[in-house]
C-alpha cells in the first residue's frame, strides 16, 4: 500500500487545490479551481482547500478518510478535461487495493 500512498503525496505535491470526501468511499485530489468549484455546487462535506495546509495534514487526512471509508474506497486525482471529462480522473488508490497487496 506505500505505492498508493507515495503516488497520493506526489499528487498533492504537483499542486492539488484541495481534497474532498463523500463520506463513504469517494475520495477525491482536486488539482484544479474548476473541481474545487464543482465540489461544492456537489455539496461534498468535507471539502478541504490545499491553501492554507500542508502537505502532510492533507496527506494525514485523506489517510483517516481512507480508513474511515467503506470497502469500495478509492482515491482519485481529478482535473477538468472538457473535452472528456472522463479523462480527467487518474487513479491513486484504486478501489480493492488491498486485494491486490
């Protein structure tokens, strides 16, 4: 799992504008405004804003989320792709992670 979790930090480190959670398994590294602002017209609660922490409280977070998360958990990068927005997700965490460990 230190693979997921090193491609995690690397994604905070290349400039993620926030974090944010369901509450049940979709956790997601916002590397845009776009998404931030999506986020929140989805009401996601939490919505965590990079500014202002650093990288390790946003890593220690999303690492609580994660264990507080139901099985189909996953964490992905998310930017906007307009031209597909499909294209614009990546995998971190991808879901049954711990079944391949």
């Amino acid at each position: 799992m230190k693979a997921h979790w090193d491609d995690v930090e690397q994604a905070l480190l290349d400039g993620a504008k926030g974090i944010a959670f369901d509450t049940c398994h979709k956790i997601y590294v916002l590397m845009d405004d776009e998404q931030m602002a999506q986020m929140k017209e989805y009401e996601y609660d939490p919505l965590i804003p990079a500014e202002g922490h650093t990288t390790d409280e946003l890593l220690s977070t999303l690492m609580e989320w994660y264990d507080d998360s139901c099985m189909l958990r996953f964490i992905q990068s998310v930017r906007t792709n307009h031209d597909d927005p499909n294209a614009g997700f990546g995998d971190l965490i991808p879901q049954g992670a711990e079944s391949d460990e």
